[in-house]
C-alpha cells in the first residue's frame, strides 16, 4: 500500500465525497492529515476515509487553486 504522505493523491472512500479524488496538502497527526481535491473542499480527513493511489504530485505552493488544478493535470 502507498505511503500516506504529502502530495500523495487519494480517493475518498467513505463520507459524501466517497469515489473523489483528492490530494494530500498536510500530515496532521498519526489519524488524520489535511486534503484538498477539485469537488472537495480543504479540510480534515480521517487518514481511514482515504485510499491511497502510486500517484503523487509536488506541493509547490499553499495556493489551494493551485493544487486543485495540478491535481486536474495528474489525474486527467
């Protein structure tokens, strides 16, 4: 299983946003860390709730729309 790290891109696979992709933007603590993704907004999130991908981007900037987009990129 991929390590859960910064810049390592997810899917959601519990709460409304089950099935989303997202990306990993902060290691909060052992349970959770912070995501952002394009339908999902910058939050919290239950490192339980999210199923780790081999795909990573670089985290280049606090820029929110910024990652979204290069989150887009990774993905399309």
């Amino acid at each position: 299983m991929p390590a859960i790290e910064v810049g390592r891109i997810c899917i959601k696979i519990a709460g409304r946003e089950a099935g989303e992709k997202c990306v990993i933007i902060e290691i909060i603590d052992d349970k959770f860390v912070e995501i952002v993704g394009d339908s999902i907004k910058n939050r919290r999130c239950n490192i339980k709730h999210l199923e780790p991908v081999d795909q990573t981007i670089e985290i280049k900037s606090e820029d929110i729309e910024q990652i979204k987009k290069d989150l887009q990129a990774a993905i399309a």
